[in-house]
C-alpha cells in the first residue's frame, strides 16, 4: 500500500518498479490497480512478444507503470521513464546503476525511489559508498498529497469528457433528472462524480502509519525510502534434525545413535536451490549446538539483509546450508566468511551445482 500511496502522490508519467522475484510482480502489479494505476507484470514468464507489447504499451501511455525483475527489463529503453522505483534492494551497485539509468533520459527530469528496511541499512551505506551518492531521508506522502494528485486527475478527466460527441444527450437526461426530483445542480454534479468515481473514494481520509521511516536518494534524482513491507520469512526455515518422527516407526536404541552414525549426507538425494537462489554451505552445525533463528540473525546482521530475503536452511551434524539470493558481491562474500555463530567461523563457500542435500 506504501507503493501506491507514493505513485498517487507524485507527478509521474512513466514508472518501472523494480522487484527481486519475478513472484512478486503480478500481487503489486493487483495493489497498484487497486489505486487506480493502469500497471502491467513484465517477467521471465512471460513471452519475448508478450514483453514487446508491454513495453509498447508503456511507450504509448497505454499503461504508466510496469513491475519488472532486472533480467526482464534488460535494455528496455522508454524516454518517457520519470521514475524508477527500487522495490526491492539490489544486490549490488552495478544493477542499481543500470536501474537508475532508465530514468531522466533525453533531458528530462527523473527519480529513483529506493525501498529498504531496517536490516538493509549496512547495504544502502555499501550502495552510497559505491556511487558516492548519499542517499537523503524522506518523508511518507501525507493525505493532502494524495488528495491533490487526485483531484488534479479528475479535473483531467473532466477535461477529456467534454470532448464526448454525446454530451448534449446526457446533459438533457440529467437536466430532466433535476426538475423531476428539485435537486440543487450542485449537489446533482457532486452525485454524478461519485457515480463516476465507482467504488474508490476520491479523498483519502486514513493516514498511513509506516513501520519504519522511509528515506529517498539524492539527485539524480533519487529519493530513497526505507519501510519495513516485506513479510516475516521463518515458515521457510526447517531444522534438518528436528522434525517430529513416528514413534512407532523407529526402535527406541535408534533414537540414542550418535550423531557420527548416522547415514552420510551424500547419500541424500538432491534438492535444487529455490528459484532465485543459490545455495551456500556453512560451517556450523548440530555439533554447536546451532538454530535456524542464529544463523538468521547473524547473516541479516552482518550482511545488511532483509530476513525476508534469507531462504531455507537446512542443519547438519558439522555444517548447514542456506539459500541466499543469487548474485551475492565479492566483498560481501568475504564479511560473512569471517562471521562467527555459536563460536563458529561461518567459512561460507557455494554449494556444486546449486543443488542442496534432503
């Protein structure tokens, strides 16, 4: 909902909303809609003809706002781009460059609105120090922001349906409607509006409460903002050993093997990583006496990243695995390297294959 109450409030003409997962475009593409915003999904799904279309659509003013994954909107080119909205952190300085360059092309002005919550912090101080751009805090649009660009669009509206052919038609109609029933031409225009608004309320009267404060890159453009959207990603974390069992279907002498007897993880079949993930290993395990929640904190802390970002771990005697998004930087990789849990190094390394073990 912060997304579309920011896109109500500025003066936009044509939007890209970048996302990390291709999941994410149609929901937001569904919320933006919700605002009254023409948005169309481009990603990975979707055929090389199919993206064209969106994209000429886009060029048209046919559709304002697109929600795209980086790979999807690789080269697009639309002079008309007044804002590029980073949804989602990137993961490195390289692809928010590119992003950013889509905007504020042939002269024009442009913004770059970058989304990031409270554990991506370390992140955007990487991104600044990157760019050498510093990205300054911003407020939330209030209602009377909103309202204005609402009005301000419904004035346009107006505008556009005075040019209707059939004008004098409706007019006698509605002329005929208040003699009938003696209303007051003003209160009859105001009930038209509502009739013509449908079931979205021209005035915002809920004040947005955000959970945290949003911040907006400097210019280029650039408004930066951080708030905290994304959901709590704990269901997607298993503990490999700790899954309830059959009592029935295991010998009591089998519960009190020691951990060195057990089958060799190898013999496991493998699991691909999720789709926009890759899979690391770490060097911790049961042995430590390690939980999912540790190595979590300690990856989203030391890391800068969202928790909502950190996938599946999986925990085993001496090591763990843990799905990260792709495309992790160099320097990055070294921090976490070094990062102990439960007195451990972390020692991360890519898994082979990007395959992980079940």
């Amino acid at each position: 909902d912060v997304l579309g109450r920011i896109l109500e409030a500025e003066a936009t003409d044509g939007v890209i909303v970048f996302v990390k997962m291709k999941s994410t475009t149609e929901p937001l593409v569904e919320m933006l809609a919700r605002h009254g915003l023409k948005a169309a999904a481009l990603n990975g799904d979707l055929p090389q003809k199919q993206r064209e279309r969106i994209v000429d659509q886009l060029r048209r003013g046919a559709i304002d706002v697109i929600v795209a994954t980086d790979v999807a909107a690789r080269g697009l080119d639309v002079s008309r781009i007044s804002h590029v909205i980073n949804y989602d952190l990137p993961f490195d300085h390289e692809s928010y460059v590119h992003r950013i360059g889509r905007t504020g092309r042939a002269g024009r002005n442009g913004e770059a609105i970058l989304f990031v919550s409270p554990r991506e912090r370390r992140s955007l101080q990487r991104l600044e120090q990157a760019t050498r751009q510093r990205i300054e805090p911003m407020e939330l649009p209030k209602n009377r922001d909103i309202n204005k660009q609402r009005v301000a669009r419904f004035h346009e509206r107006i505008t556009a349906a005075l040019a209707h052919r059939d004008l004098e038609k409706y007019a006698s109609v509605i002329e005929q409607y208040r003699r009938n029933n003696e209303i007051d031409a003003d209160m009859l225009l105001a009930a038209m509006a509502v009739l013509a608004g449908g079931d979205k309320p021209l005035f915002v009267t809920e004040e947005l409460r955000p959970t945290a404060f949003a911040e907006s890159p400097g210019k280029r453009s650039a408004s930066g903002r951080f708030e905290d959207r994304r959901s709590p990603a704990g269901k997607r974390f298993r503990d490999k050993e700790a899954r309830p069992r059959d009592k029935e279907s295991r010998p009591r002498e089998k519960a009190a093997r020691s951990r060195d007897e057990r089958p060799s993880p190898k013999s496991r079949r493998p699991r691909q990583s999720e789709q926009g993930m890759e899979t690391f290993r770490i060097e911790v395990g049961h042995a430590h006496q390690v939980r999912p929640a540790n190595i979590v904190g300690a990856i989203a802390s030391e890391a800068g990243l969202d928790s909502s970002f950190i996938g599946r771990i999986d925990i085993f005697d001496r090591y763990s695995t843990v799905d990260l998004p792709q495309g992790m930087p160099t320097d990055l990789f070294h921090v976490l390297k070094n990062v102990r849990v439960a007195g451990q190094r972390l020692n991360i390394s890519r898994m082979k294959r990007h395959a992980r073990e079940t």
